[in-house]
C-alpha cells in the first residue's frame, strides 16, 4: 500500500490493523501449585560447576498476567516471599 492510498478514508481500518495488531498472549510455563526452584545470579568469574539453582523449593502462589508473565511464590511453609 503506498502513502497515498493509506491517507485515503477508505482504507483507515486496514491502516489501523496494519499498524496496531492484536498482540499474542503467551500461555504461562506454570500453573498454580507447582513447585519451582530460583535461579542464582552468577557474577563473572564464578565457576561454573557451582549450583545455578537455590536449594530451598517454592511454590508458585499467584500467576500474574503481564508481559512478560510473572508469578508470586511461597515457600513451603506458606509464607509469601519478597523481593
């Protein structure tokens, strides 16, 4: 379509459409009540035969509808972790 046929009144919706497409929402990996372990920052030089994962396992609580999709964890003593 060129310039002149997108300003033209007719072709405004495809125009939009074009411009303002409907977004794919992805489907969370978890659901509620699976557990999960967290990921460690590794710094520069740690060694990579080190542990990438925390010991302690938690529980997905909440699942949050976000882009990207982000979840609220207990631990297993029901507790809601922060940040």
């Amino acid at each position: 379509m060129t310039p002149v046929e997108a300003s033209l009144k007719e072709n405004s919706d495809k125009v939009y459409h074009n411009l303002y497409k409907e977004k794919v929402k992805d489907k969370p990996k978890f659901q509620v009540g699976d557990k999960i372990r967290i990921s460690i920052h590794k710094s520069t030089f740690r060694r990579g035969y080190q542990a990438t994962f925390t010991k302690e396992i938690f529980v997905i609580s909440e699942i949050l509808k976000t882009d990207p999709i982000t979840y609220k964890i207990k631990d297993l003593y029901d507790e809601d972790v922060k940040v």
